[in-house]
C-alpha cells in the first residue's frame, strides 16, 4: 500500500496525476461540446429547435446537403490553398529567420524578441492594421508597389475576387512567422555544434552541412511545428472577419468561416455543425501527427 501511494509522488503515477487532472478537465469542458456538436450534424436544427435537445434525427442528410451544396468545393479549394499557402510562407521565412538569428550576432537576442509582437496581438488587432496596409486607396503595400514599379494601378486586395484570398494568406504569414521561427530556433539550438565542426573538418560547405546535418536534426521539429500550424491554420477566423468577411461572393471563404456563417447568418446550425465536424476530423488527423513527432521526447 505504502509502495502504491509513494508512486503517486514519484514515478508514473504522479506522471499519471500531472495528465489525468487536464484530461478530465478537458473532457468536461471541450469533450462535451464536441460531442454536441457531432450529434447535433445528425440532427435538423434551426433557430426555433435549437433550445431543445431531442429533435428530427436526418442521419447524414446533413452532410449529404454540405457536400452537394454548389458553393461547398470553391470554399474547400480557398481552405486548401490557405492552409496550404499559410503553413509553406510561414514555415519558409520562420526558418529564414532562426537561420540568421542562429548567427548570434550582437543585439540578435533583442531583435529577434520584437518579431513577437506580431504573434502576441490578437487576431482582430492583426486583420485592422492589415486593413490599412491594404487599402486600395491610401495602403502602404501599394504605394509601396507602385514606388518601385511592380504595379501601375492600385490593386484593391479586399475587393478583388482575384486578391482578396491572398489578402488574408499574406496577414496569416505575417501573424504565424514568429511562432515558426521560435520553435525553429528551439531546435537549431538542440544540434550539438560538434556536428557542424567535425562536418566542416570533413570539407563540407554551408549547404552540405544544412542537408546532412540540420534538417536531418531538426526532422521532429519540423513534424510537430507543422502540424501545430495546421491546426492553428484551420482555426484561423479572425482574419477573415476583420479583413475580407468571406467576400466577394465566397471568393475568400474558407470552411471555417462558413460554419460561422451557416449557424449565426444562416441559422442552419446543423450545417454549420457538420462543416465543423468535418474539419474537427482534419485537426484530430493533425493531433496524430504532433503526437507521433514528439514521441521521442516523451519521458518512458
């Protein structure tokens, strides 16, 4: 007994009690509402039923409704190339980044801690200022544009089927670059340096040694980072709010934010749930993979 009880202070069980406490807590909390919202994409539900809890079970007519729905595989396609889009931008110029502030130049410590600010400003905050940045009219980026002659006219980015999705896939790289270069930074300090001097007594050059070496080291990094960014990337909403509002006619609507639409413009909370069960399905999907890379760095 004495032996059972020591364990809970030491060893796997307190290891046991430090997860279990959250897990619960999360179950409570976050479980039920994502069983909700599993029952209710089997259910009809609309403004006037959404009080009660037993209503007309449809099966997978719902899902049926959101999947032949004509507008359900141009926002599919804008997910795509978002999430897509977001996680190669922000993972190339986070990587960028930890590369050069891995130099440890004098003051790099400093500067690296004001790429920050863009990660730790609420989404809302971020969409308003790139709406500025923005603007058609008076946007810095195009007079930035049209000082060094890339383009003539001004490019109305939020109003443009054309631009507005790229609108919000150029603020979501600037808001998840910090985060990339963070944990990059975290694994390029992990790599023995001995490495990187046995490497160049071999002859290697810059390049070499960042094949063989970095990326090879940095492989469980990489997986756990990027399965983090699509998880955060598919919970991206409010950038879409402040910035395009899914506009013009869907041409930057992505699922997440049609969920919203379904259930609080719409009304139809049961599409709206089972666009949210569909994606619930891509980040379980992305969990398992955060999981399986960070593996190795669970105590056994």
């Amino acid at each position: 007994m004495r032996k059972a009880l020591s364990t809970l202070w030491d060893g796997r069980g307190f290891d046991l009690i430090l997860v279990g406490i959250p897990l619960i807590f999360l179950i409570a909390i976050s479980g039920s509402a994502l069983v909700y919202n599993v029952i209710m994409s089997f259910q009809e539900v609309d403004i006037f039923s959404l009080g009660t809890f037993f209503r007309p079970f449809v099966g997978l007519d719902n899902y049926i409704a959101v999947l032949t729905d004509p507008q359900a595989w141009p926002i599919f396609g804008n997910t795509l190339i978002f999430v897509l889009c977001s996680l190669g931008g922000q993972f190339l110029f986070g990587f960028f980044l930890a590369l050069f502030f891995n130099m440890q130049f004098p003051g790099s410590t400093y500067l690296r801690g004001l790429f920050l600010v863009s990660w730790v400003m609420p989404g809302l905050v971020t969409g308003a200022i790139w709406n500025w940045l923005l603007a058609g009219d008076f946007g810095v980026i195009n007079f930035f544009l049209q000082s060094i002659g890339v383009i003539d006219d001004p490019i109305f980015w939020r109003s443009s089927p054309d631009f507005a999705l790229w609108s919000v896939i150029i603020t979501n790289i600037w808001f998840g670059t910090a985060f990339n270069m963070i944990l990059l930074s975290v694994g390029l300090a992990a790599i023995p340096k001995d490495l990187y001097e046995a490497a160049s007594l071999d002859g290697a050059n810059a390049f070499r040694r960042f094949y063989t070496i970095t990326l090879p080291m940095m492989r469980p990094t990489i997986g756990a980072l990027l399965s983090l960014g699509l998880i955060f990337t598919l919970q991206q909403f409010d950038l879409f709010a402040a910035i395009t509002d899914g506009g013009p006619n869907n041409s930057s609507n992505v699922a997440q934010y049609w969920a919203w639409q379904l259930s609080f413009r719409e009304y139809d909370f049961a599409r709206g749930a089972t666009v949210s069960v569909l994606m619930i399905t891509l980040v379980i999907i992305a969990a398992v993979f955060y999981v399986r890379s960070t593996r190795h760095e669970v105590r056994g």
